[in-house]
C-alpha cells in the first residue's frame, strides 16, 4: 500500500489529466517535439509553471509550495506516464536541490525563483576521461583577479542547449585524494568562453559537449565552497536517483499499457494475441515487477521526507537500478510482444525502448549502482 494523502492522490489525478489533455495524442506529442526530434517543450513546460507544479518542492520563501519528495515523484511519474515532453524538468530538479542545500541567497532567489517561473537548468559532470569515474575529472577552474577562468571540456550535458544556466563541476586543486578540490560553479549558458555543441543520440537533441575556453566567472559564482564540490554532491544522490527512478516508473507503467492495449485488440488465429498463455504470462510477470518497483520508489521517498539530510546510498541505487532495469525490461517485451509494429515509428513503443536504454547509462551507471549496492554489505 503506497499510503498516499487524498490530496496527494487528487494531484496526481490532475497530473494525468493534464497530460491526457495537452499531450495526449501522438499528433499533439509531434507538434510539440518537433516530430519527436526534442525531448522539451516550453509552451507546455510553461504551464506547468503557471499551475505550480515545477516549484512543488521549492520552499515557498522562494515562490514554492514547500512540497515533499513523495509530491515530487508523483508528478514525475504521472508526468512520464502521460509522456509530457518536458526533458528540462530532470536536471533543474536536481540543480535546484543542490542550489538549495549550498547555494547563497542570491542564488537561491535566482534560480530556485527561475524553477518556479518555468526556467530550465543542466548539472555537468562528465568528461572524456571522467565518466563513471567523477573523480578524474580536469576540467580547471583557475583563481583569476575578481573570479574564475574555466578551461575545459565537459560531456555529455543533458539540456544544455536550451538551459538558462549550467551547474558546473571543475577542478580548483588538486590534493592527496581526485575527489579534493573539486568545485560547483553557476554558469550562465551564454556565458563568455563558452561553447555548447550538441552530440547526435538515438534519442534525439538531448546531450552536448562543453567547450570552455578562457570562461571568466564572478567571485559569486562559486557553489557553497571551494575544494568540496564532491562532498556536496554526495548529499545530493538521494534525489537525483529517485528522480531518475520515479520518471522511468512511468515510462514502465505507459509502455506496458500501450502493450496491454495492443494485446487486447491485435487478433491473430482468430482470437487476440493477449489471450495466449505465453503474452499472458508474460504481461503477468512485468505487472508484478512495475508494482515492485513502485512500492520501492514510495517507500525510499518517504524515508527520504523522514529524514533529508540523511543519505541513503543503498536504497537510493536499489531504486535507480529496479526502476531502469524494469522500464527497459518491459518496453523491450512491449516491442516483442507488438512484433513488426512494436518496431514502427507509427507506435509509441520503439520510443519507449530508446529511451530506456539509455536509462541505465545516465545518473551513474547500473553497473556503478550495483557497486554501491555491494560496498553497503562490506563487500
């Protein structure tokens, strides 16, 4: 049992009737995506913000509601289950989380006011040479009069090409440990010195390559403090699993309804193919595994809302590897299950599989997720 609040319900009811409304057919998802082509839509992503919802858990000193992390993966997955193309949403919510916990006033007027007005952030980590491994990274950020100058390249940044603003994480010493002198820095996307390249993907326009070249920063720019960028970013996996958890839960929950539908109106031998024992079984069992997974993501929000500050390394993973694993698990029986059309660009389900695919790759790796898994048994 999920435990919901009958207002909880009530708004997750509304998050799904608003997607059923503004994005509930495939012709309404073309003319917002661009035939599918871009992953965010900012008319739609702009009523979102007129309604409230993007500032759910922004305190409301800052023009939020004040909401918890059991709010916010309601609206994720309802928001994935009705297939809302608003890729931007990811990223700022985990931006913002990190602005909220170390970012000065200033940048918390700035930016958690920019969520809740409907503008869009990106986090950048990864490197060419610093993927799983954060800690190798090089990019440099250099003590220059007045502030920083940035030299490097970053990777694989989700949303930086439409971002209002990027949060950077650079090299500003190195120390007897690759995870000292790591630092956050706010960077506005039109910055000075900074180039942004998209980078061609299966799914679309989504990621970029970073190139900084002699990127000065304001003093001001700096997240919290200098030298501790990888500590604060510890504190911030907690959320950033469970979102990355709570939106591939819809994803699941809408590829195996798409399956159920076809299923169940596809005939083959004179009868619909749903009815034979092996798609019958088949859809028993990624029932059963979506209903797992959901009941994992509750309850890891709700120990989450207990207690905020307090960091969550194995559950976080177990719910970011449940929950990816089974998305691809079940949009890939979907395809299989849908046979030839499953495969159709006509269909929503080869999408479906595209973007969980990458699931696994994105927010730390499954393989780096199970490590973490293991380490908190001692092994």
């Amino acid at each position: 049992m999920l435990g919901f609040t009958s207002e909880q319900a009530a708004f997750g009811q509304a998050v799904a009737a608003f997607c059923a409304r503004e994005a509930g057919t495939r012709s309404q998802r073309d003319a917002l995506t661009g035939s599918g082509d871009h992953s965010h839509s900012q008319p739609l992503y702009d009523k979102m913000a007129e309604l409230g919802w993007l500032g759910l858990t922004v305190p409301e000193e800052f023009g939020g509601a004040a909401g918890g992390t059991v709010d916010l993966c309601i609206l994720l997955e309802e928001a994935a289950r009705g297939m809302a193309p608003i890729g931007g949403l990811g990223p700022t919510l985990i931006t913002g989380a990190a602005i909220e916990k170390f970012g000065t006033q200033s940048q918390k007027e700035t930016i958690l006011g920019g969520i809740v007005a409907g503008r869009s952030y990106s986090i950048s980590m990864s490197e060419p040479e610093a993927g799983s491994d954060v800690g190798n990274l090089s990019c440099k950020a250099d003590k220059v009069d007045g502030g920083w100058m940035i030299n490097g390249q970053k990777t694989w940044c989700s949303n930086a090409h439409f971002a209002d603003r990027i949060l950077l994480v650079a090299r500003t010493s190195r120390g007897d440990s690759k995870h000292e002198g790591l630092t956050m820095f706010d960077v506005p996307a039109d910055a000075a010195g900074l180039k942004i390249v998209g980078i061609s993907t299966m799914g679309g326009k989504e990621v970029n390559d970073l190139y900084f070249t002699d990127c000065v920063l304001p003093e001001d720019a700096v997240i919290g403090d200098v030298g501790k960028g990888w500590s604060q970013l510890m504190t911030g996996l907690n959320i950033e699993r469970l979102i990355l958890a709570a939106m591939m839960l819809g994803t699941a929950r809408r590829a195996f309804d798409d399956t159920l539908q076809f299923i169940t109106t596809r005939k083959q031998f004179g009868r619909p193919v749903g009815t034979f024992q092996a798609l019958r079984h088949r859809m028993a069992d990624l029932a059963t595994e979506i209903e797992c997974g959901r009941l994992l993501v509750y309850h890891v929000a709700g120990l989450v809302d207990e207690n905020p500050n307090k960091l969550l390394p194995r559950e976080a993973s177990m719910a970011k590897l449940k929950l990816t694993e089974t998305a691809k698990k079940v949009a890939l029986e979907g395809m299989q299950m849908m046979g030839g059309y499953g495969y159709a660009t006509e269909f929503d389900m080869e999408g479906h599989v595209r973007r969980t695919l990458v699931s696994s790759i994105y927010g730390g790796t499954n393989e780096i997720q199970r490590d973490i898994i293991g380490k908190t048994y001692g092994l």
